[in-house]
C-alpha cells in the first residue's frame, strides 16, 4: 500500500526538521523535492541531508526550489506534502492557502507541528484537504530518533490516517505512535515542562549542576540543556508559549519562562543553530566548554561538579546496578539529591497523568513510554518506576514530596513489569 507514494515536496526544507525529513524519504529512493522561500535555502537543507545520510547519492532524489518558481509543479507531483515551516498558526495556515491551491486532489498533506492544536491548522481549507491533512510529527534528527507521532482531526479521513501510519512504519521504518490531537501531543507535552523547570532550576543552581545532576544515569542519553541547545531555544520558546496557551493542566501553568531564556534568545545565543553566539554551552577555539551564566549571560568556566551520591549512582549504573543507583538516589539527603527527586517526580506523576489525554485511554502509559524513549532518547516513564521499585515506592516518593498521585499509575498492577521501552538507555 505505502508503495503509492512515490513523489514527496517538503515545504520549509531549509529548516532542520524538513531537511533531515526529506532526506529520509530520499534514503528510500523517494523523489522529493525541497522548497524554501529561496533556492539557496533550501541548497542549506540538501547539504544538511547529506550529512546525515553521509551519503551524496540521495542528492540525485532532490530537487531543490523555491516557493515561486518550482511550487506549482512539485505539488502537481508530489503525493505526500510536507509541511514544516515555522511554529506559527498564520505562516502554516498561509502555506497551507499555496498547497490547496496547487496539489492534487489526492494528495496527503502532513504536518510536522511540535506544539500547535492540530484541528486549528487547516481552518478555511478544502473538504479535499481537510480529509488528507495529518500530523506527520517526526522527532529531530530523524536520522537517529525514531519516533513520529501521528493524529488525526476530525475531518481526517480514516483510510488515509491508516494508509500514512504503514507508509511511516513499513517505507521509513518509523516507530509510530499514535496521538490525540492536543498541543504538543504526547512527547513534547511532557518533555518541555522538565525542560521548564530544569531551565528555572539553573537560574539558582547553574547550568553546568543542572546537567551534572539530571544527565544520563538519570535515564538520558542526553543532558536536559545540552538537548535544548541541540532543539533551539526560540523553539522552545514557542513550545513552551503554545502549550501555556493550548493546555489547562495546573503543573504547565505553575511554570515560568525564565527571563534569562528571553534574554538569550534576544541576544541570538539559540544553542547549537548559532554556535558561534553559543547557548547554554559554548565551544571556544581551544575545544573546551564554558557555560552559561543565567544571571549575566555571560560564560563562565567549567566548575566539574562533584556529589557524592551522583558519583555513587553512576557506578552503580556502570555495573549494571540499575536498581541499587535509585536506592541511592531515594536514600540521600542533600538539596541536590532533592532535585533529583523533584525532577523524577514531576516526570511520573506528569506522564502519568497524561493517561487518556494525549493518547487514548486504553492504551495505558504504553504510547507515552514509547515516545518518550524513541522521541528523546530517556528512559520511560514506566521503567523509571519500576527502578525506583515499582508502583507503590513511586507513590510513596509522589506523596512524601507533595504530588498528587495520578490515576493511572495508582490503576497498575504492582507487579506489572516496565513495559520495557527505554531500559536500554540505563544501560550504557
């Protein structure tokens, strides 16, 4: 079935998501062409594309262009269009004006939205276009992240939701998940509210501790403002707006932006799209690492943090003592060790509490953990419980550091096992 598409167009192909996304269908001898606003940018997309595939050959599969001189044709071709564009409900609704007029009546129009509400996109479109348009949700680099999330509106016809579902797991071996149409759909719901309240954490605590405290052998391969830097901090930004906009959850509306975020961000210092200004962390020509200072943002020196129960739990991870690390954790006593338990906290009882709401009801914490492990690289939520020593040890930590316990980990068996998405990053 997914052998039907054959053409794919990528409209915003000069951003990082479209370009890698593009280069994938290009990986799988798809043609596709790369639109930007100018032929030069979407030049930069190609030459992105390359380097993740490390490979010239798929050049052969693109066609680059612009919006002007090459849309009409690419979207007479094309089968799947691809949207990615910028995280603004008037650019995407403005392009979406441009594809109606110019695509195919069968063609599938995906979108590659990070946070808006999805059923608010395709206002004033087509029937025809409102029936074929998804959410296509590819997590960044796609070269390396497997996960896509996908949702349908309520106009979505059901046979192309289906037919776009094998097409992403069979042609572009996707791990596919399944989403309710909510802002930010079930990764960046809950991954961007950690990000929050560790970027608010670092105004106090610095950001080299941050990293230091919550970094891999909490269950990340990456540390949490070491990724925000790889995503961008105007990206999260507008995550971080869109879900405060879109979403009525108490635990979101508790969190801030900080006002050194805003500042970074004025002063272009974005992360690793503007390595030169930096971002949380910057790389001098001597190759060593300074980080950022929230209160001047300026950079200051490595300070090598050094706690004891970190280190203690970090070996513990390096033998395999998965278990025996998170009894380090529970059983410390320091502010430190609190805001590791905080932070652990807040991604079970938020992820937790998620259940029914960004993915349906039945499907338990299942699709959460898959995406949280294959859209960002970090242990699932499940298999975090169950390293602290299952249901009831969670809901002791939940209750004993003020969370309310949420009804779907309260729902679980005691002695139900993870559900096994994410152990492998504990185990590096």
């Amino acid at each position: 079935m997914a052998e039907r598409i054959k053409t794919v167009a990528v409209l915003g192909s000069g951003g990082t998501v479209g370009s890698l996304t593009g280069g994938l269908c290009a990986q799988q001898g798809l043609d596709v062409y790369f639109l930007s606003r100018t032929k030069a940018s979407a030049e930069r997309g190609l030459n992105r594309a390359v380097k993740q595939a490390r490979s010239e050959v798929i050049a052969n599969n693109i066609t680059c262009g612009d919006y002007d001189t090459m849309l009409a044709e690419a979207l007479g071709k094309a089968d799947l269009i691809i949207e990615s564009v910028a995280e603004d409900i008037q650019i995407k609704q403005q392009v979406y004006e441009m594809i109606d007029a110019h695509r195919r009546d069968d063609a599938i129009i995906g979108t590659t939205t990070s946070s808006l509400p999805l059923d608010s996109l395709p206002v004033g479109r087509s029937e025809s276009f409102k029936k074929r348009f998804m959410s296509t949700h590819f997590y960044n680099p796609p070269g390396k992240m497997l996960a896509c999330e996908i949702a349908s509106t309520c106009d979505t016809d059901k046979s192309v939701y289906n037919f776009v579902k094998t097409f992403l797991e069979k042609k572009l071996r996707r791990v596919v998940i399944p989403t309710k149409a909510v802002a930010g759909f079930a990764g960046n719901r809950i991954a961007f509210l950690l990000f929050n309240r560790i970027t608010s954490l670092a105004a106090e605590y610095g950001v080299e501790m941050m990293d230091y405290l919550i970094g891999p052998y909490t269950g990340r391969l990456m540390p949490p403002l070491a990724t925000l830097d790889l995503v961008g901090l105007d990206i999260h930004r507008a995550i971080i707006d869109s879900l405060n906009e879109n979403t009525n959850d108490e635990m979101h509306h508790s969190l801030v932006l900080p006002d050194y975020i805003n500042s970074m961000i004025d002063k272009n210092m974005l992360g690793n799209k503007t390595r030169d200004n930096g971002g949380f962390y910057k790389k001098l020509p001597s190759g060593k690492f300074v980080y950022l200072d929230p209160e001047t943002c300026d950079y200051i020196p490595a300070i090598s943090p050094h706690v004891a129960f970190v280190e203690k739990a970090k070996y513990q991870i390096h033998m395999g003592m998965y278990r025996e690390a998170f009894e380090t954790i529970l059983t410390a006593h320091s502010k430190e060790a609190e805001i590791v338990k905080d932070i652990l906290c807040v991604y079970i009882a938020y992820s937790y509490g998620r259940i029914g709401e960004v993915a349906e009801l039945e499907d338990g914490i299942e699709g959460i953990d898959k995406v949280m492990s294959y859209g960002f690289n970090w242990a699932s939520p499940s298999h975090i419980v169950e390293m602290l020593g299952g249901r009831d040890c969670a809901m002791q930590l939940l209750d004993k550091n003020g969370f309310q316990i949420p009804a779907g980990l309260m729902d679980i068996s005691n002695e139900k096992m993870a559900t096994g998405y994410g152990k492998h990053f504990l185990a590096r």
